[in-house]
C-alpha cells in the first residue's frame, strides 16, 4: 500500500490517471498542499507533473516544506516519478526532492526514480533493448517501480563497510571526519578503505551497451586496473559504501567520479538494492549540497544504492586541521557512526 504525493497543476491530471491503475489495493493519492503531517514510516511515491518552464509551484511549496524540517518523514520508504513537458529539469527536480526529503527522515530504494521527459526520447534505449516502443517502456518502468517500493524489505544488518576516497591524509579534512567516524563504529563491523589517488584510475570510455554488459558477466571490465582489481570484489562484499567527498569546486573529486563512472560494468551483472550509500563531505566554503545531490544522482538513481534516511554528514573546514576543531564535532561524528550501525 502506498501514499501518493502528487502535487496538483495542470499537468497532474495525466499523471495522476497513469497512476491510479497501477498502485497497489488500498493506496491513496494526496495534494502535499492539504498536509504533509502523519506520514511517518510510510511508503511514499513522490509523483511531479512540471509545466511547459519545468516548474511547478504546487511541488516548490512541498519542496519547502521539507527542506524546513528533519522528522517530517521519519520512517518513509519512497521513490518517484518526474514528468515533464521540455527535455529539460526532470532529474533536477527529482534529486532536489530526493535530497530535501531524505534529510527529513525519508529513505529511497535503489533506482527510486522514473523520470519521462516530454519527447520520451530518455526512453530510446529502454525501447531497444526491450523491442518495444518508448510510451510502453515508460509505463513498463513505471509499473516496476510501484511493484519493487511495494515489495520493498530493509537490507540486513550492516557487516562490512567500504571507504572510497581520493584524498591526501596528511592534509584533509574529509579524511580527519572520516577517522572521528570510524571510531565510532562497531568493533565487529568490518572496515576497508581503498584510496582512488594514485593515478591508475583511467575513467570510462564509453563502451557500446553490449560491451560493458560482456565484460560485466565476466565480473571484470574492458580496461581493468584497480576498478577490477581492488574495487569491483570490494563493493561486491561491501554491506555499506561510504563515499568521502572533499569538495574544492562544487563536484566530486575527478578519480572519485572515474570510479562511479566505471561502477556501470559491474551494474551490469549486480543489482546493489541491499547495499546502504552514505556520504562523508567537507567543504572549504559551501556547497556540500551540490556534492550529495551528485552522490544521489550517480549512485542511488543511476547504481542502484539504497539511500538511507540522513544519509549525509556535510561539514565546513578551510584550513588544514580545522576539522577536529569544530564545536561538537566529536559528537556529531559519533551520531553518524551510529546512524550507519543502525541503518
């Protein structure tokens, strides 16, 4: 059973009756501007309808809602259906969402997005491999997205975590938090790091379809190296992968970004529904926001990663050593450690 949040336009009408014959028995469609109380542990389908300017005021208010409160959906399971009109804003609206409502208590399943631009064209591929056309690709997505939320079950216990990172440790912060992190957690919970900063990390390549999905089945990727070597049998063992994310210019750090890029082999033959995706991410000034959206984006829509609720620690800290200096910092590192435990 599900709730539906459908924020009401002139464009929701469309979606809403794509919806209605696909949910489960006894689910329910709501207008965000009649409540957004009493949705505690929840499964959600967040369902935007964006106008020909990829907007919606009716979403903005719901948007604004969530991003003002920390418990508003404590609890939630949730994916989301994004549809627009022009080619553009779809995944935009869509990992904003996905990140205001995680930061209220919500959590998002591995690939919890459909989004469908307003020529379908993002559907092309689907329709290929599928041998069908992209109206029926899309609904196809659709309905297998409110089949696997409804079906949707809490991975096991957290056993063994991974750490990727591309950073220097005599001087990073990212690296510092980490530590305090680290610390905190379980003595039973397993821990690896692998660091992505010694040069051999070449980034993909852009092999055809058929390529990747080959050398994917064979556990491996055309150009090898450290990705097939180390971090393919890691996150394949991995219960937990902890992305530590320095941000100097709004973006994820280049070595960090080649390992995502390459993950799509091993996407080919593994699913990683089971394995929880959180995010260490230091700042020198701001942005830290920009750098989860991308983790949200690149790893729980595109990778497949559950995203649990709060999945995020964003701190500021310029000069070297200025981490471990922060007011409660320990305190809150130790939160995060257990959050990570607990999720």
């Amino acid at each position: 059973m599900l709730t539906v949040l459908l924020p009401e336009n002139d464009r929701s009408a469309a979606l809403r009756q794509l919806l209605e014959p696909l949910l489960p028995a006894g689910s329910e469609i709501r207008d965000p501007d009649d409540g957004l109380d009493g949705l505690h542990s929840r499964r959600l389908l967040f369902a935007v309808a964006l106008d020909e300017g990829g907007c919606s005021m009716a979403y903005y208010r719901m948007l604004s809602r969530l991003r003002r409160s920390t418990d508003l959906l404590e609890g939630c399971t949730a994916g989301c259906i994004v549809t627009g009109v022009g080619e553009f804003y779809t995944k935009d609206v869509a990992r904003d969402m996905v990140f205001a409502a995680n930061q209220a208590g919500c959590g998002f399943i591995g690939r919890p997005l459909v989004e469908a631009t307003g020529s379908l064209r993002n559907f092309r591929t689907q329709a290929q491999i599928g041998g069908t056309d992209e109206v029926t690709a899309f609904h196809a997505a659709l309905a297998e997205l409110i089949a696997r939320l409804d079906a949707w079950e809490k991975p096991a216990p957290i056993r063994n975590v991974l750490a990727l990172h591309a950073s220097q440790r005599a001087t990073s912060n990212t690296l510092a938090l980490w530590e305090l992190v680290k610390a905190g957690l379980p003595a039973d919970m397993e821990v690896r790091e692998i660091c992505l900063r010694n040069g051999t990390m070449a980034d993909c390549n852009g092999c055809s379809y058929t390529a990747c999905l080959h050398f994917g089945e064979q556990g491996g990727c055309f150009y090898g190296g450290p990705m097939v070597d180390e971090v393919y049998p890691a996150v394949r063992r991995c219960d937990a992968l902890v992305m530590l994310c320095a941000n100097y210019n709004d973006a994820l750090a280049a070595n960090l970004t080649a390992c995502v890029n390459r993950l799509t082999a091993l996407f080919r033959q593994t699913r990683m529904y089971d394995k929880r995706l959180f995010g260490l991410i230091v700042s020198g000034y701001s942005g830290g926001d920009l750098l989860a959206r991308q983790l949200i984006s690149a790893l729980n829509m595109n990778k497949s990663f559950y995203l649990p609720p709060r999945f995020s620690l964003l701190e500021t800290a310029n000069e070297r050593g200025s981490l471990v200096k922060l007011p409660g910092i320990e305190a809150q590192a130790a939160a995060f450690a257990r959050h990570i435990a607990e999720s």
